[in-house]
C-alpha cells in the first residue's frame, strides 16, 4: 500500500487513507488543512481546532509536563509492586486483567483526585468507557450504546460531587487545579471540568494498557530481548519508544479536510475524511533503518505512535513512565516471561486500536 497506493480512496469506507510517512506527518502537522473538529457539544482539546485548541491544552499542560510526571515515579513503584507481587509465588499471571488494565486506572484517578475508597466503582465505569472495544458481547449495539451512555452520566455525577468538594476545600489534585483555571478571565464550567477528567480516562486507560501489554508481548516472542534488557536495563526507555514504533497502541488518526488538498497526486475534497495510518507510518523504510526489526537501542526514533504536532499525546510522559516502571520491575523480578503455551491470541476488534483482548503469561 505504501509503494503503490500511498493516498488511496476507500469507497466502502468513504475515506481517504494515507500510508507513507511523509504525508502521515504532513496531515497532521497541518490542522488548517485538517481538522480535528467533530461534535462542537462534546467538544474536547482532541477534537478542538486552534485557537480554542491551545487554550483547553494550556490548562492542563502543566500537571503532565515530564518533570511533574517523573515526580509520580515512587508511587507508580508502588502501584506496580502491589499488583504484581501476589503472582510471583505462582509464577502465573493475566497480564492485561492482573496489572496492564488496573495500573493506568488506579494511577489516573489518583491524579484527577478520587479517593481510594472509590476505586473499585471508578475502575468499573472506566472499563465500561472502553466496553465494546475490548469484550465479545453479543448485545446489539444499540443497548451497548444505551449502557455508554448511561455509564458516562454516572461518571459525570460522579465526578460533579468530587468537584463540588473541592470546590469548598481544595487540594493539589487535578481537579483543584481545573476548578481554579481561567480561559480569558473566566472560569470552566462544571460540565468543562467534567469533560476534561473523561477524556483523561478515555484517552489514557485503553491505550495504556496496550502500550504495557505490546511491550511484554515482544519480550516473550522475542526472549534474546528480555536478556539483553536485564543485562542493560538503561535501554529500556528507547526500548518502549521501539515499543510504540513497532507495536503501536493507536495505528490510526482521523481528520477531516477543510480546503481541496492535493496529497501525492491525489485530490482530496473539502469535507471529505481522511485517516492516517500512523502504524504504516512507522514502518516506512523511508524513514526507519530496518523498520521491519524491533531495534531496542533506536535512536533517533522519530515514530508517530503518539501522533505529531499539535495534538500530540498530552500524556506521553505518563505512559512512558509507567511502561518503564513495569518493565524494569517484570524483568528484575521474573526470571522468564512466556506466553502461556497453545493460548491463541485475540485482536481487540477495532480498525484504530492495535492490542488482543488477553495475555496470559
Ligand atoms: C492525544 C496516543 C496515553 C491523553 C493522543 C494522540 C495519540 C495518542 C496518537 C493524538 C490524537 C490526534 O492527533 O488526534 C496515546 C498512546 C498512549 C496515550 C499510544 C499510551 C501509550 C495517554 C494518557 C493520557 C492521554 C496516559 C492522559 C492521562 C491524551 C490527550 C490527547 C491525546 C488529552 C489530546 C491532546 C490534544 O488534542 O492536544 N494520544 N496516548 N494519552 N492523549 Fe494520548
């Protein structure tokens, strides 16, 4: 696809899809030329055009900044020890049930500010964010939907009593800070604040999860790795960049053109959608020396898992650091890491989403 249809029309779909890197990357560093923008109701920093864009962003920059994050460091420690250590007796654990699901969940709510009390109920509705993505129900859709629904207004009620909380007595947590901040004098709204911790959620648990689980499944097929990673655990910051190169939680990005586009020959209509295949992207061997081989030392490494330009992943530094920490934790403490013998791995079914649904190991 990439040698002989780089920028191609879907007509089942009705889409454009874009493969090779260059063009990956022109799309999105050009949100001019393509928008982010869906339904202006929910409207969200991730679906925002500049310059409201930037003002959302601005917000909450400075709680995800590398050097806040790294502060987390003890406490996702911590958090990774508690989940792991009831499994080394038994040498057996559910990878993405046991440790990739909970950690992202447990540490997002603590940043957000719910209280340990309500874990257990949050990590239910913030699973049910993700329901249909990750299960094999067979309820019609609709009802899926319904549930969504109904399970994002719980949320919502939820978090509008944390914040009517906090409001009276404020702490340093995330919503704090949201219910302080001001967009040219004025102060978010409930349902803004409110928004702001869902899409933290949506955008941050699921793909979490898949970046920790992607990571441990190229150790187990590939065991050389695990030992070259134990003798240099330095490498496994770049090790987990190869990760989202190679393996990439999210393998596409969707825009919508604002203006005719002319993309390598092809022209693109006003209105029309376009999806950057950012998992092609990060396999162009126009780009990346040997982009077929998992090269744990990469550098530079220049993938696009977290997307690129403006609406780059504001919790890249939160993902990269829990991903480091489990790594070094399984690699010192297990001796092996293996996929469980004769267990047939299951895709999540989705065209955006690259992850399987368990794993075993
Ligand atoms: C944006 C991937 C983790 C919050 C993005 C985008 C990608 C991405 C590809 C760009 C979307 C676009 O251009 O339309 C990932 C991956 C993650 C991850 C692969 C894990 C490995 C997280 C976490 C959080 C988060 C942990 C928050 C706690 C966001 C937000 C945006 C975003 C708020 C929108 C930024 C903007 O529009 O300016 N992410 N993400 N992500 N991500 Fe992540």
């Amino acid at each position: 696809l990439r040698d002989n249809t780089p920028v191609r029309y879907d007509n089942h779909r009705e889409c454009w899809d874009v493969f090779r890197y260059e063009d990956v990357q022109y799309v999105l560093k050009n949100p001019k030329l393509f928008s982010s923008e869906r339904d202006r109701a929910n409207a969200s920093m991730l679906t925002t055009d500049p310059p409201k864009h930037k003002q959302l962003r601005d917000l909450v920059n400075q709680a995800f900044t590398p050097k806040a994050i790294e502060a987390l460091a003890p406490r996702i420690q911590e958090i990774a020890d508690e989940l792991l250590s009831p499994h080394f007796s038994e040498g057996r654990m559910r990878l993405i049930d046991d440790l990739a699901t909970p950690l992202p969940v447990i540490v997002i709510a603590e940043l957000i500010g719910v209280p340990a009390t309500d874990r257990q109920k949050f990590k239910d509705w913030s699973d049910a964010l993700v329901k249909g993505a990750r299960d094999d129900s067979d309820e019609a859709f609709q009802e899926l939907m319904e549930e969504k629904k109904r399970n994002q207004q719980e949320l919502a009620s939820y978090f509008t009593a944390i914040m009517e909380e906090r409001r009276q007595r404020p702490e340093g947590d995330l919503i704090s800070i949201l219910l302080a901040a001001e967009i040219e004098g004025e102060k978010l709204t409930a349902e803004e604040v409110v928004g702001f911790c869902i899409l933290l959620l949506a955008a941050g648990n699921e793909t979490t999860t898949n970046l920790i689980t992607n990571a441990v499944r190229i150790l187990s097929e590939q065991p050389e790795l695990q030992q070259q990673l134990r003798e240099h655990p330095e490498l496994i910051p770049t090790a987990v960049e190869e990760t989202l190169r190679y393996y990439p939680p999210i393998v596409a990005i969707g825009r919508i053109a604002k203006e005719n586009v002319e993309l390598n020959g092809q022209t693109i209509q006003a209105g029309e959608q376009v999806i950057s295949w950012v998992g092609s992207a990060n396999r162009d061997s126009a780009q990346f020396d040997q982009a077929e081989k998992f090269v744990p030392d990469r550098k530079p490494n220049r993938h696009m898992g977290f997307g690129f330009g403006i609406h780059f992943c504001l919790g890249a530094p939160l993902a990269r650091l829990e991903a480091r920490v489990v790594l070094q934790t399984m690699l010192r403490q297990m001796e092996d890491i293996q996929l469980v013998p004769e267990t047939v791995l299951q895709p999540i079914q989705s065209a955006f989403v690259f992850g399987v649904k368990e794993y075993p190991i």
